[in-house]
C-alpha cells in the first residue's frame, strides 16, 4: 500500500507540470531521441533532461542509449493507476452525492406524503 | 490555454501528497469539519491547514467557517479536467500503439502476400 502509494506520488507530482505533460503528449507519435523531444520545448536540453528524469522515476517513460542520441518512449500502463485512483474518487464521491439526493427525496416524502385532493 | 495549463498543473500538484489524496477520500463522506478531517492524520493542524490550502487552491475542495469550526466540502467537477487529460494521453499513447500494429501487418503481408497451396 505505502509503495503504490509512493508511486502514485511520483506520477501525480510527475503530472504537475505543463513542460512534462507536453513532453507525454508528443511521446504519443512513437518513441523520440531527446535532442528531437527537447526542441519545440525552448528549453535548454539539460532542462529537458530533468523533467525527463522526474518521468522516468514515475515509470512514465523509458530512456535507452542509442549510439550517441537516447531514445524515449511511452509507457502507457504507468498511466492506469492514476486514472483509477481518480476514477474511485469519483465514483466515492458521486456515490454519496446520490446518498444525499435519496435522503432528501425521503425526507421530502415524509413531508408530502400524499398529493391533495 | 495557459490558465487551464496551470489550473491542471495546481490539481495533479495537489494530488501527489498521499495524505493530500486521503483528504480527499475522506471527503466522500460528505463535509467534515476540519478537526474531524485531521485526527486519523496523525498530523498537527497546522500541517493538515496547509493540506488542505493545497487542495482548496487546487479548487478540489472548498471550505467554509461555521461558528468556531471550519466546514470542508469535496468539488466533484475540479476532478473532470485532470481525468480528461489522463483519457486523452491514453488514446493518443494507444492510437500509436493500433497504428504500430497496423503497419507491422502490413509489413508481414508484404513478406507473405498469399498462402501456400
């Protein structure tokens, strides 16, 4: 529990910045060199290289040396356990706000509990 | 643009802190004062005030003072557009993994276009 949760910290907190959610978005078109994924960002590349180490350690990504360039690719199944968590929340939440409506329904009932003639 | 960049980059800040995420759960509930919120936390209210400060800048939650406590309330909607971003990496990283696959097909029907007699 406190490792999933540990890694659900790392992916969130890997989330929280627009520069690395860019870099996530365009690893979409296949895996990219990082000369290749650092250009559009306007950042300096060793700039690049820390938001790509923090996605890295989130196993959001995987890096591989490739001669002299490193190759960056996707790692899809890294995203599932955020968007589950969001998904339970959600569901906990909405789940009570139907608990809420269902006791005021009651309660509007037992106020009403007939239509007038 | 920018200002649902940093909106999303506060709510994916907000939730990697786990104690920020169980916050949350909690709320599921329904509106907690905030001493209520904070004792199965083990942390000082002070702390615990800085959480949920987090989380309220976030617009996950929002809070309220009544009398001499202070009332918390989950904000189903503010989880909406950090689920959307995840879904919408998640198709974008599949597309390219169906696009992948269709490309390797071709590939193997250019090496062995017709079955054998």
């Amino acid at each position: 529990m406190a490792q999933h949760d540990s890694h659900l910290s790392r992916v969130f907190h890997a989330l929280g910045d627009p520069t690395r959610r860019a870099l996530l978005m365009r690893l979409g078109q296949g895996p990219l060199p990082v000369s290749v994924l650092a250009a559009p960002t306007g950042f300096a590349l060793p700039t690049v290289l820390r938001h790509l180490e923090v996605l890295e350690q989130a196993g959001l990504i995987r890096t591989e040396k490739r001669g002299r360039s490193r190759m960056c690719r996707a790692v899809p199944v890294a995203l599932h356990g955020a968007a589950d968590w969001l998904a339970a929340v959600r569901s906990e939440w909405e789940a009570r706000t139907d608990r809420l409506e269902a006791f005021l329904e009651t309660l509007e009932d037992e106020h009403d509990p007939e239509p007038r003639d």
